[in-house]
C-alpha cells in the first residue's frame, strides 16, 4: 500500500514538474515585454513555452498500475493520461478515498468504482473526475457505505463497564 501510494505520488510530483516546465523564462519575458510597451513600432507577440508531451512509456506504466487495481484503461494516450491525472487529484484530495475508488478511462469516458463512507466523498470524486481536462463523460458508480464497526469496538465497549458488588 505504501509502494503504490509512493509510487503514484512520486507520478504527480513528475507530473507537476513537467507541466510547470521553465517558468523563469516566461516571467523574463513578460518583464521585458512590460518594460518594452512604450517603445514605437511593432513588437512580437511572446511565443508559450511548449507543454511536454506524454509518451507511449509512461501511458504502459499507467496501464500497468491501473492493472495492479483491477481498473481498465482504452488505448488512447489521452486515456492513460486522463487517468494519471485523476489518481493524483483524488489522491492530494483529502475527501475522497483514493485507493476505494476505481477509475476506468476508456474513450475519454471516466467510470468510478468502489465504495466510499459518504454521499459527499462520491459528490466529490464525481467533480474531480469531471473537471479533469480531457475528460467527455463521467459514470459515476460509487456506493455509499458507512465503514461497519468493528465486533471488536463492540466487545471492548462493553468490557469497560464497571461492576459494582454490594
């Protein structure tokens, strides 16, 4: 359990870093396209900074973890993708239970899976799943179960009873 969740925290942490790619450039030009705005003549527009593209590598890798939790990814990069991203939201996400949850991607269509303790853990993972770019369609087939006690919580609280002998 630590692993995989090591694991897809070091994938956001990868993530991240690439869609964050070369920020101090992109700040040095605005300054200087600021400090150029009353100069005469036509300037250039700035070009963005290209986004990193995702590779067919780690899209097997996702698939291979999505394998590991029984979910299913299309063969689409956008699926595997998709599905990358919407594993480390709901994993940096504090109400939903991350690893409860199955998310299949197929088509760009999101289908969640599994069992969560309240109606608004699976309002939750439902939103996070559709604000997700990328993604067309949402299924939303969580449950709602509150976690059962324990016959142990049960025992322990009715061996603290106090007896009292006259």
């Amino acid at each position: 359990m630590k692993t995989r969740l090591l694991l897809l925290t070091a994938l956001a942490a990868v993530t991240l870093g690439l869609a964050c790619n070369d920020t101090a450039t992109n700040s040095n030009e605005r300054a200087t396209t600021n400090a150029n705005t009353n100069m005469t003549g036509t300037r250039a527009a700035a070009t963005p900074t290209a986004t990193p593209k995702y590779t067919e590598e780690q899209a097997r890798e996702e698939r291979a973890r999505a394998k590991g939790n029984k979910e299913t990814i299309g063969d689409t990069l956008d699926d595997a993708w998709i599905h990358a991203k919407i594993v480390t939201k709901l994993i940096g996400d504090s109400q939903t239970p991350e690893r409860k949850i199955n998310v299949d991607v197929v088509h760009n269509e999101v289908t969640l899976r599994g069992t969560v303790d309240t109606p608004a853990a699976k309002a939750e993972a439902e939103r996070v799943a559709k604000e997700t770019d990328g993604v067309k369609k949402v299924i939303n087939q969580l449950t709602v179960s509150p976690a059962a006690k324990s016959a142990n919580s049960k025992k322990a609280a009715n061996t603290n009873k106090s007896k009292t002998n006259y």
